[in-house]
C-alpha cells in the first residue's frame, strides 16, 4: 500500500481532529468511576464529538469479515486488550482498568488516540504497568524522526517493556491515519533499529503499544471484535497519534485534559 505524505495544511486538519479525541477522552474521565456502565460511556462519547461536528469513526467501522463495529468507543475492561464492545451488562468496578480507544472524523481527517484509565483504587502492580505502558509510547515517539525507521519505534517500546517483565502484543499494531483511519504502514511496537519502512517528513502515524501483564499471547472473542489476553491477566493499551517531522515529532493528539483531571499535570 501506498504511503501518503501530508502537507501542512493537512496536519493541521489532522491536529483538530486529534485534539478533538483529546477532548472527548477528557470528558470521559469525569465519568469513569465504579457503577457506570461502559454503554453510558459510548453514548457520552458519541455526543460529545457529533456536538463539536465530528463523526465517531469507529461507528460502523468494518472487522475482516464486514462486520460493523456497533459504537463509537472501544471499551477494554481489565484482560480485553482492544475492541471491546460498550454494553450495558459490563459495569465498572473499584480496582478496574479501562483502555478507551477514539476516532474522529473532522474535515476529511481522522483522529485516534487511546488512554487506559484506572477505576478508583488498583493495584501496585496494575499501576506499574500503565506506567510503564505510557513510557513505552513515548519512547516511541522519541525514535519517530526522519531518517529512521519504523524498527527504531518498535524496539524501543518492545525493549522498555519486556525488560520489566510484560508482554508486548504481536499480532495488532499502530497505523498510518490520514483521510482514512488506517493507512499504510503498520507500525509493529517489536522491532529492531535500522529495519523498516524508512521515516520521512509529512509521514503520519498512529503509535500505539498494547502491553500485557503476563502472557503476550491473544484470543478474539466469538463477537468477533473483542480481543483478550489469552491467561485472562491485565492488558494496558496508550496511544497518540504524530506527525514525522525532520527534527523531533509532532504529537497531534492529546492527553492534557484527562491527566489534569487525573492531578498528573496543572
């Protein structure tokens, strides 16, 4: 598949509609507490981003089979790694986590960006994989400039994360994103430096390491959408989406909102 290099003027598009994801997350994270169910989030989320005139991409977006993603969130609750399905039987629970994955499309550009929320009170050890997970994606980004290649950005997420003991997913990866949600190319987060698609300026990609706490190894549901850990333990999923640029890279989405919520910045 061909890669597309954007100008400008389309990353700028592309900012506004990643922002926008940055928003919705924001408006999400005063919600996510133990009671709620994942379904109120979606409906939340689909609300929010058609009122600041935007579509959900993920609405009605096809598996393999054809198959349309009924939402405009994914909803990943605790061993779901992605694609879970926000539903009204699945309620939050003290010591949950949730990863929630969002799309828009804004003036013919996409956005899309993931964060993994904690639900109340978790763990040492839940809170020490989502650490880590968010260090990984921007380790990532660090390797993300012209010049090198997409191996750079997958061995530095796969280093950081598997020298601590966690499995990084294999068969799922980052994406290029531009007037379609998924471009070329696929963004592995395993890799080794020097090998790859080469990196160049205008290059847009969605970086987007999926992190488990044991065993690295999947299964897909019999909805054909939700994708698990396959020993049933925790999975962490963070993701930004950047522009490539000849000096360091442009991260066009955001998490500013939901980490002040979270006290993280001020």
């Amino acid at each position: 598949m061909k890669i597309f290099l954007k100008t400008d003027d389309e990353i700028e598009l592309m900012r506004r509609a990643n922002q926008l994801v940055g928003r919705t997350l924001g408006e999400l994270a005063k919600h996510i507490k133990p009671g709620v169910t994942t379904l109120y989030l979606d409906k939340i989320a689909e609300e929010f981003i058609r009122d600041n005139g935007a579509i959900p991409t993920f609405k009605n977006f096809p598996n393999p089979l054809g198959e349309p993603f009924p939402a405009s969130i994914c909803t990943s609750v605790n061993e779901v790694v992605v694609h879970g399905i926000p539903d009204e039987k699945t309620v939050l629970k003290e010591g949950d986590i949730i990863s929630i994955d969002c799309g828009t499309l804004l003036d013919g550009f996409n956005g899309d960006s993931c964060y993994t929320f904690c639900v109340g009170e978790v763990s040492p050890e839940i809170t020490q994989l989502l650490k880590t997970t968010k260090e990984s994606l921007y380790l990532g980004i660090e390797a993300a400039t012209a010049g090198k290649h997409l191996g750079d950005i997958g061995q530095a997420i796969q280093d950081h994360c598997e020298t601590q003991g966690y499995g990084i997913v294999r068969e799922l990866t980052g994406h290029g994103i531009g007037r379609e949600m998924h471009e070329a190319p696929q963004v592995p987060n395993y890799g080794k430096c020097g090998n790859g698609v080469l990196l160049k300026a205008g290059m847009c990609i969605a970086i987007e390491p999926m992190v488990t706490l044991g065993s690295r190894h999947i299964c897909m549901m019999p909805d054909r959408w939700t994708i698990c850990t396959q020993d049933r333990k925790p999975a962490c999923h963070f993701e930004h989406t950047i522009a490539i640029r000849k000096g360091r890279p442009e991260i066009l989405s955001s998490f500013e909102e939901v980490e002040r919520l979270e006290g993280i910045i001020d």
